[in-house]
C-alpha cells in the first residue's frame, strides 16, 4: 500500500498551483520502486503531531480525526497534490475508486451512501451513469456543496478569512481616527483641569458632562470625526465608557511618567515630600523629585499624589519604599530630602528623614529654607511687644475691611476710582502687572511672605482702607463702630507709620541671628558655607579651595579615597580657567554656571567639580513645587467633584503639573 503515498515535496497552496480538476494526465514514466511515505511536521501551540500525506482519499485518514489547529495545513498539501490517479498495480476487478474534485467531504454535507466516491470505492457499473449523475445531484447537493467549498479553499480570495483581512484594514483605519480623536478630546481636558463626567450623562440630558459634550461639538465640527464616533462608531468599540476614559487618561500619565524617569535616567535626585488634606477631608502625600538633567538644568518633576492612611513616618516610608519600586528608584541614588518640620518628617530617632538615611546616610535632610525663614519672621514678630500688636491691628484692619462682601467690594471700587484718577493725572502708569485691580490679604503663619505681602498692600491701598473703615464708624453698627474708630485712631499714630515701614525693610538684627541658629542645624549651615563657594558671581570673588575641598569629603561615598586626594589640584586649574574664560563672564547663579560648563564641555575636563556643583544644584532650597502640587490637587480635585478616585485625581494631576512633558509625548506618532 505504499505506492499509494506521495512522493512529492511538501508546498504551500496558491490558487494557480492546483492543477484543474478536469486536465487530462500527462503520461507517467515506469513505477519506480516504493518510497518511504513523506511526514508532514505540525507544531500547533503545544501539539507535536506527525501527519503522513496519503493521495488516496480511501486511504487517508479522515480530516476530523486531526486536530482543529492542523486541519487547515493538512488539507492544503492534499489540495496541492491535485487529483489522484494511482499507476503502477493492478486494480482489484471489483472495486475501483474515483478521483473526484474534493479533496474530502465534510462530515455535515451529504447523504447516506455518498462515501463510495472518496473512500469504499464504486462498483455498480450497470447503473453508473444514472449513480454519476444523482451524486451530482441539483444546485444545493453534497456534491455541489463541497465543490463550491473546495474552489473557496483553492481561491483564498472568496474565503472568510480573506473577506476578513480586506474589511480589517477599514476598520483599523476608523478605529485609529476614532481612538485619535477621543484622546484629543481627552487632552484638552486634561490639560484644563476640567472634570470628565456630568451628573446626568443619558442621551435626554441637557448636559452630559465635558467628555460627552466637547466630543459631540468636535464631531459636529469636523465630518471625519462624525463619520467614526457616536452613531457611526460600532456599539461595542465607542470608547466613551467611563472605565475606557479612565484607562486612557492612564495611558498618559504613564508615558508622562515614564518620559520623566527617562530624562532622570540613571542621575542623582533629591525627594521632596509634604502632605495635606483635599476637599474630602483624605490625607494625601504628594512626592516631587529633583535632579540635575544631562544639559546641567535643575528640575523639578511631579511623581505621584498618594492617600495615605495615617501620617506616620512608618506608614510614609513605605509608601515611599511602594513608589520607588514602582519606577524603579532605588534610595541609594537619593542625596537630598525636603521637608517640612514636623515631628513625623524631622524627629532625630523615628522621623522619616532618620529612616531614610538610616538606609543611605548620605540622603542629607534639609527643612525647606523658605519654610524656616518664615517661622524666623513669626518668631521675632512674637517676641516683640511692639511687633506683637503691630500685627495684631493689621490682622483686625483686614478682617474689618472685608470681612463682608458688602466691604470689599467697596473697598476694591475705592482703589479703583483713586487709580483711575491717579492714571488720568499721569501720576501712574498701567500695562502688564501695575496696578491691577487688588485687595487686602490675611497673613498667615505658614504662607511665607504674607506678612510681608499684607504690609505692602495696606500702605499701597491706604486712602481706600481709611476710607471703608470711617464708612463704618458713620453707618455701621456699634460693634464695629468702635472697632472701628480704634483701628483709625491707631493707623494715623507715628509709630505704627514707623513700624509698618520698618517690618517691610529689617527687623531686629540679633533675634533673627538667634533664630537663625535654632532654625538652621549646624550641619545645614556648613554645606551652605562650602556650597556658597561655587558662586559664579564677581569672578567667582568667594571661590574657596579649602572649603570645597571639606566638601568632597563630606560626600565620602561619591568622591573616592584618590578622588578627594586630587580634587584640590583639579579645583585650582578649574578657577584659573574659568577665570580667564570669556563665556564665564556675567554669570549669575549656580544653575547657569553648570549648562555653561555642559555647554564648553568643561565638565569632561573638570569631572569632579562638576560633581560638586551637581551635588549643591541637589540640595533643596524650597518645597515651592510641592506647594503648587496642593493648589493644583484644589483645582482638580473641588467640593462639586469630590468623589474622584485617588488613582484618576494622581493621573489627571500628572498630566496637569507636567503639561509641558506630556505636550512632548503627545506630539509623538502613534504606532
């Protein structure tokens, strides 16, 4: 039975390989001895099958007793053999079998009796023209049936598969604009502050939210977008499901994120921290990184706004050690932490700065200098009996002054009128910034410059201020009356004059030292002394070697043992350089000094100090970027919106703060 196996080599199908059904054979030479049968191959996700091609579909084993994965490969070598036509034996007298132009029936087409035509073979002879012609049978036989099926399967064109892969790529193409389009409208959003759902978002609302709305004017807008979104748009492939404008949004924050950690790359960073509570009364940490860039910049980038369960230093550091997972940071590239100077960020023993450099001892904790000279300034203002009630009359000047909206709308319609007259006269000027419209100001202890920010608007707004308070002495009531006679009476006194006047320019000398000293560690101090030597200004007039040289040492894990021996020889060549350079004329602070070194390319020849200027660019002088995160989160995140998850309000912050970074990844192709 082996002369009835192929010889030929396996081949794929083409439709112009398979010989026609009704081609007469071209004559075979003499039989040649038996081959041994080919094996067809099959790895079909974890099957491993091996298949012998047989021609004779009386000999071959059935189609479904394969796998499904294989059926497909196996008829296409049958196919691509063409008919068969065995040569070489004698026929059994009795029993002939037919070539026909299937390759196999499928099991669900035809009738009883139809397999003498491929397998058991047909031997009633007398009545074969009338048997031919039944098997043929009419338009809808088996016979009809599996030729149309066959020719299908020779012309991939006609099959389903290929209607399929035609009708894929329009498709493609209306989900690409479909999908580009959504994510603009998801970006303006984003990039706005704006909330995403509507209170009502059915097809009968009047207002459906931002996304549905600002997507239904774009549409009508533009006929592109209308012909693949909304109606147009297939039921289950919409993408306005509140779950698939979440998963977008993100989408960017992560490449958002992702564009910032690359930027970082393998740099020395500082971590920045501060908590607060938003509008939902939820504890939130918000984490901001600084590093110096690959072109000599100071950045500072947004990272993640995290909810936290208590304000322990325990439960921050794990957060922390959470997030540094996450990124892949690791606390051994940290060598600066701000904070604020709670017990819980700042305690000697278990704050989280002492956790954290229990780890890496090199990580040095700096209390945000702005924060600190602020608690300088409220400390010396309480020490001062003078300065004590001086604050106390500008703090009931501004409470009285707009403590109502009745007030402060007069005084704001006060100073309009007099700078409208004063502007006339030519007595002042306007444009960008002067003298806009303003008001009074509380201070507050932990706002750094409102006090000093109050004090200026009093003096600039004092024609306007005297005048709201008289107004309440001749038509308020008898509380404020009184108050408000006090406060006059006080205002127009010589030393309130003098100490308003003085509290703006310098307080007492020797209690600001005192307080410097207390606020200001010991440790702080110094590398503020060493640091300050790398000041470009005046020629680099408070460059000094020895100190610098303390601070190589200070940084013992950074700068090697040969390291710190040679650095003072490399920082005496570095002055006389730089000195003597005329591109290092007129630079003003640190951060430009280290792009100009980028720049000139002096950071090649002058490695290790330029290692110092990275390390004092590192050191955090403020937690401003961590303020402006909280103002941000109040935006966001308002008492009309504030029942946004913690996942999406971090997302939409992310994109928010760092617009500038996701308008570079949103500007790149879309794969």
């Amino acid at each position: 039975m082996l002369k009835y196996v192929a010889k030929r080599p396996r081949s794929s199908i083409e439709s112009s390989s398979v010989p026609d059904e009704e081609s007469t054979p071209a004559p075979q030479p003499p039989p040649s001895p038996p081959s041994p049968p080919q094996i067809l191959s099959e790895n079909i996700e974890n099957l491993n099958t091996e298949v012998e091609i047989v021609v004779d579909p009386g000999l071959r084993k059935l189609i479904e007793e394969y796998d499904v994965g294989a059926r497909d490969r196996i008829r296409k070598e049958y196919v691509a053999m063409g008919p068969c036509q065995p040569r070489g034996h004698n026929f059994l007298r009795k029993k002939w079998v037919k070539t026909i132009d299937v390759s196999e029936r499928p099991s669900n087409i035809g009738f009883g009796g139809d397999d003498v035509f491929t397998r058991s073979g047909f031997i009633n002879w007398k009545k074969a023209i009338e048997k031919f012609n039944e098997h043929v049978g009419g338009v809808g036989s088996a016979h009809n049936e599996a030729r149309i099926q066959f020719e299908g399967f020779k012309n991939q064109r006609q099959s389903v598969e290929y209607s399929f892969l035609s009708g894929k790529h329009e498709l493609e193409v209306a989900y690409r604009k479909r999908f580009t389009s959504i994510l603009k409208v998801i970006r303006f959003l984003l990039l706005q502050g704006l909330p995403f759902r509507g209170h009502d978002e059915s097809s009968t609302s009047s207002n459906r939210g931002n996304f549905l709305e600002l997507l239904k004017w774009y549409s009508s807008e533009c006929p592109e977008v209308a012909a693949v979104v909304g109606m147009n748009a297939p039921g289950n492939n919409q993408m306005i499901a509140p779950k698939i404008q979440k998963q977008l949004v993100n989408a960017c924050a992560v490449e958002t994120t992702n564009a910032i950690l690359a930027d970082l790359g393998d740099m020395w960073l500082t971590l920045l921290l501060d908590e607060a509570r938003d509008c939902s009364v939820k504890e939130q940490m918000t984490v901001v990184i600084r590093y110096v860039n690959k072109h000599g910049e100071v950045i500072e980038r947004f990272m993640a706004v995290v909810h936290v369960a208590t304000t322990t230093a325990a439960c921050l550091k794990e957060v922390i050690d959470s997030l540094f997972a996450k990124y892949g940071l690791s606390v051994a590239r940290l060598r600066g932490q701000g904070y604020d100077g709670a017990s819980n960020m700042s305690g000697e023993f278990n704050g989280l700065k002492s956790l954290i450099m229990k780890e890496n001892p090199y990580v040095l904790y700096v209390h945000c200098f702005a924060h600190q000279l602020q608690l300088v300034v409220i400390a010396v203002a309480q020490a001062n009996q003078y300065v004590c009630d001086f604050m106390w009359i500008v703090g009931s000047i501004v409470n009285t002054s707009v403590s109502s909206c009745k007030r402060a709308d007069k005084l704001r319609q006060l100073e309009h009128d007099r700078k409208v007259k004063l502007l006339e006269r030519g007595e002042i000027s306007s444009g960008r910034g002067l003298n806009q419209e303003t008001s009074l100001a509380r201070p507050g202890d932990t706002r750094w410059g409102s006090h000093h920010s109050t004090l200026c608007r009093i003096e600039q707004m004092w024609p306007s201020v005297i005048e709201v308070l008289q107004n309440l002495i001749d038509d308020g009531d008898c509380s404020s009356k009184g108050l408000s006679r006090t406060l006059v009476e006080r205002m127009e006194r010589y030393e309130f004059v003098f100490i308003l006047l003085l509290m703006k320019r310098i307080l007492v000398i020797d209690i600001i030292l005192q307080e410097m000293d207390s606020r200001f560690s010991e440790t702080t101090t110094d590398l503020l002394i060493y640091m300050s030597c790398l000041d470009p200004r005046n020629s680099f007039s408070r460059f000094d070697v020895q100190k610098l040289v303390r601070l190589a040492h200070f940084y013992k894990n950074d700068f090697s043992w040969s390291e710190r021996m040679l650095v003072e020889q490399e920082l005496e060549t570095y002055i006389d350089d730089v000195r003597s350079d005329e591109q290092f004329e007129g630079i003003s602070d640190l951060g430009a000094l280290a792009k100009k070194m980028i720049e000139t390319m002096k950071n090649r020849v002058f490695p290790l100090v330029y290692r110092m200027i990275e390390l004092a660019l590192l050191l955090p002088v403020a937690t401003a970027t961590v303020e402006r995160v909280f103002s941000a989160m109040n935006i966001v995140k308002t008492d009309l919106q504030n029942r946004i998850g913690d996942e999406w309000m971090n997302d939409s912050l992310v994109v928010y703060i760092e617009k500038n970074v996701f308008n570079i990844v949103d500007n790149e192709p879309i794969l």
